[in-house]
C-alpha cells in the first residue's frame, strides 16, 4: 500500500476528513487525527488504543513501531510499503471506530 492508498482508504471512513497537523496532511473523525504524516520518512501515524499498539509492535516490529516521540501515546508508526494490505485496513478501521459516534458504530455493525 502507498502512502496515498492509505489516506485514501482512511478518507472512505463515515464522516473521514482530509486535514492537516502541525503542518503535515491528517484524517480526521469528529476533530480527532486517525492518521497522520510523522516526521518517520516511509511511515505514518495511526491512531490506536495501547493494547493494540503492543499487540502490533510486538508481532510485526517491521512494519509497527513508535519511536521516543510516540511510547506511552496511543499512536503507533506504520511502515505502509511493508505493511499487509488487509491487516493495515484493519488498523485503520480501528483507528475509525476509536473516533466513530456510537450510531456510526452500529451502523456498521460494532455495537449490538
């Protein structure tokens, strides 16, 4: 997945909008980032909960990481290029419904 395939993807999310951090492009939920451009070279941010940024650093230290910047926040680095197609739709649908209102959520099925 390219960098542009993974903004992209993060912006068919309900209720996604393109926008910026601290001078860098972000998809926002409801005014939080779920992605976003670090200062990583080949990597982006994702917005995740703790569990799942150990979980995933600790499997996949290639592709997920954080650097002192990031540990102990619920973000972690994404290497894109390295990263299965699949499993990172799966972090960025993750980072979505973290953001998402409850009806979003139901509406697709998260919540019962």
């Amino acid at each position: 997945m390219t960098r542009d395939e993974m903004f992209a993807y993060a912006l068919t999310q309900p209720g996604a909008e393109d926008s910026t951090l601290h001078g860098g492009r972000c998809v926002r939920v409801r005014g939080h980032w779920i992605v976003n451009e670090g200062r990583e070279p080949d990597a982006l941010a994702l917005a995740l909960d703790l569990g799942t940024v150990d979980f995933l650093k600790e499997t996949e230290p290639g592709t997920y990481f954080q650097t002192p910047h990031y540990e102990g926040w619920p973000a972690v680095l994404v290497r894109y290029a390295a990263a299965d197609e699949d499993r990172l739709r799966e972090q960025i649908d993750k980072a979505w419904a973290r953001r998402a209102t409850r009806a979003q959520r139901k509406a697709r099925g998260l919540e019962g």
